[in-house]
C-alpha cells in the first residue's frame, strides 16, 4: 500500500537481501535514522536559497535511500519533489518539501518502532 509508511513486502525483500540478518538490518535503519534529518535540512536550506540543483539533489538522496528501507509512499513524494525542482514555483516547492517532511515522519516513527520492538523486526 503506498500510504503506508513502510511497505511490508519491500521491507521483507531487505530482509531478504541482508540474508535475514536482522542485527544487520537494524544498523540500516539507525544510518538512516541518523543521516536523513540532514537530507531534510539540506531541502530547507536549498529553498530558502532557491537552489533548485541542491534542492534536487537531496530529494533525490532521500528518494533512494527512503524506497531501499521500504518507505515508498516517503520515496514517491521525494521523486516528485525532485521532478518539480526545475521548474515549479518556490511556493509549490515548499509544498511539496513539507508533503516531504510529513512523510517522513511518518517512516521515521514507523521504523524507529521496528528497532523498539527488537532488531528491526
């Protein structure tokens, strides 16, 4: 479902792919945890400069990191935010960076609670 902030079969495909190694999986996740906040930061900071390369560039990096963790619906906002950059206004820019920002905690939360309730589980 891409209203869901993980999408159970592409997370169960990570967990494949990382060989079920949960510990693993779990390491993933903090990374990301720790590394996407910046992501966010840079999309504000490149807004507030009207840097649309930059503003591109870190909806882009959250894109792909987002849809390898299973937040796809955080992936397709990100895609079209990214797509947008070009060319859209810088009011439907910051609409689309906070559509970005909701998403995302959203996808925060929901994995944050996978490490909670043991090893990204």
């Amino acid at each position: 479902m891409l209203d869901a902030p993980i999408d159970e079969a592409a997370f169960a495909q990570l967990l494949e792919t990382v060989g079920g190694d949960r510990a693993f999986l779990a390491e993933l996740i903090e990374t990301y945890l720790a590394d996407s906040p910046g992501l966010l930061d840079e999309m504000r900071s490149a807004l507030a400069a009207d840097d649309r390369v930059a503003l591109r560039r870190a909806a882009h990096t959250l894109k792909s990191t987002s849809s390898s963790l299973g937040a796809l619906a955080l992936a397709a906002t990100c895609r079209d935010l990214e797509a947008a950059a070009p060319e859209a206004p810088p009011d439907e820019l910051a609409r689309r960076a906070d559509d970005v920002a909701l998403r995302y905690g959203a996808a925060r939360a929901a994995l944050q609670a996978r490490l909670d309730g043991g090893a990204a589980s």
